[in-house]
C-alpha cells in the first residue's frame, strides 16, 4: 500500500509516519524545503523509510509539481494524509492574497488532492483523510470573502477556526463528486505539538494545553484509525472525539469558486 503524508516529519504527522512505516506500508512524506527533507532524512532508518518529496503548499505552482514529482515516482497512491497546518500568531497572506491559514490548511491540501486523483483512481480502495479541529459541527455558516480576507484576526478561535472548517466543506463537497475516494475529515484532539506551543496559541491557552493536551501519537492514532479501522467505511464525513458529527453547513460551487479565484 502507498500511503502520501503531507507534514509527516514532524509532531503528530510523525507518529503517523512510523506508524505507517511499521505497518509495512510504502510512504511518501511532503515536506516544504529542501533543508527540511534533510532534516527529515535523519529521523527515520532501517530498510523501510519515506520517499520524501518537496513542495511549499502555500505556494499552488509547487503544488502541482509535486505531484507530478509522486507521479514520476509512484504509479498509484492508495492514501493521502492531508496533514500539514499552520497556527499563526497574526494575520499573514499568501501569494494569491489569501489570509495564510486559509491557503495553507484549507485551499492547498484541496488542491494536492484533486491533483493526486489520477493516481488515487489506480488504487481499489482509495482514502483520503483530512486533519481537521474540534468543533466544526457548530458552524452554521460561512462567509468565503470574509474568510479570505479578515477584517479582524483573533488567534485560533477565529481565521483558524474558520481555515478548518472551509477544509472539511471543500473535502466533502470533492466527496459527493467522487464516489469511488472514501474522504474523511478528522479531530485528532487537543494535542500537544510545537504549533500548540508556538505564537499562534492565545496565552491564556497555554497553561491548559500544558494540563491536557494529548501526546501526539494519540493524536496520530486517531488519523490512522480513520484511514484503516472498519467504523470509518463513509465518505464525506466529519469525526470529532470518536463519533460522526453532522455538519450544519455546506459549500456550493460559486464559493469554491470564489475560494479558488
């Protein structure tokens, strides 16, 4: 089995990988840097390790050159980890004048998955399995202009609320399109990373997260729980703490559109 990982070299994503590795599977881990793929290559050895591949996902040019990279390398993917996230500390845009949360968590790994389809389609049981946050079930509505280009930026429980919640629309509005993908969007939990340690986390946060957050193998167990064990046989739904949320909210083509302008 061929398994893509994007953000697989660090925090939960790396538990992911070894337990992906562990498993016997073939991976391939997405990683933004050629420094970063170096420093990757130092934490997996034996004679089962990633291919690793690099791409800036803020970036939709390399998007689709890594792909094609996978392409060149892999003549099937049987499933694909969109893992990778940023958790910002103010509010940044990309190069297509996207608040940056936005691009990264939500827009990119919708991007890498359609351009992935073609190899997705070689498999027989293909999956994807989206990371996604707590809470997203309560939404009842979006507003994409507002999204791509906040008036007011609030740490977490704002454009990373909302980057999060536009990736498990996108994902399931792909689902209703492709029948033969089983697409999943997932809470790993609160887990303890350095993107929960780092800037982008409110202070008064912080002392909670030190408490309570979970380990981040527990965090990757839930992923990969998603992907293999028999409960998850659906497409086009979100699991939070366990259990099969019904979102309150979807996506229509204009706003994907207008997502993607």
């Amino acid at each position: 089995m061929n398994i893509i990982i994007t953000g697989g070299h660090s925090g939960m994503g790396l538990e992911l990988s070894k337990a992906i590795l562990k498993n016997g599977f073939n991976l391939g881990i997405i990683v933004r840097s050629e420094s970063r793929k170096k420093e990757a290559s130092t934490l997996f050895s034996g004679e089962n390790v990633p291919d690793i591949f690099i791409a800036d996902l803020s970036k939709r040019d390399q998007i689709e050159s890594v792909a094609q990279d996978i392409a060149n390398k892999w003549d099937v993917i049987d499933g694909l980890f969109n893992n990778a996230g940023v958790l910002l500390d103010k509010l940044y845009y990309s190069e297509n004048g996207n608040e940056l949360q936005l691009e990264i968590n939500a827009i990119s790994p919708y991007l890498l998955t359609k351009s992935l389809k073609p190899l997705l389609d070689k498999s027989e049981n293909p999956f994807v399995v989206n990371t996604a946050t707590s809470g997203l079930d309560k939404k009842k509505s979006i507003d994409v202009a507002e999204f791509k280009k906040p008036k007011k930026f609030t740490k977490l429980l704002g454009s990373y609320m909302d980057s999060k919640l536009t990736l498990v629309l996108l994902m399931n509005h792909l689902s209703q399109q492709w029948g033969a993908v089983r697409i999943i969007s997932v809470d790993p939990g609160a887990i303890k990373t350095k993107m929960t340690a780092g800037d982008g986390m409110p202070f008064w946060m912080k002392p909670i997260r030190n408490l309570f957050f979970k380990s981040p193998e527990e965090g990757a167990k839930n992923l990969y729980d998603a992907a293999f064990e028999d409960g998850y046989t659906e497409s086009g739904i979100y699991v939070s703490k366990g259990k099969l949320r019904k979102m309150k909210v979807a996506i229509t083509d204009a706003e994907v559109e207008q997502l993607l302008s």
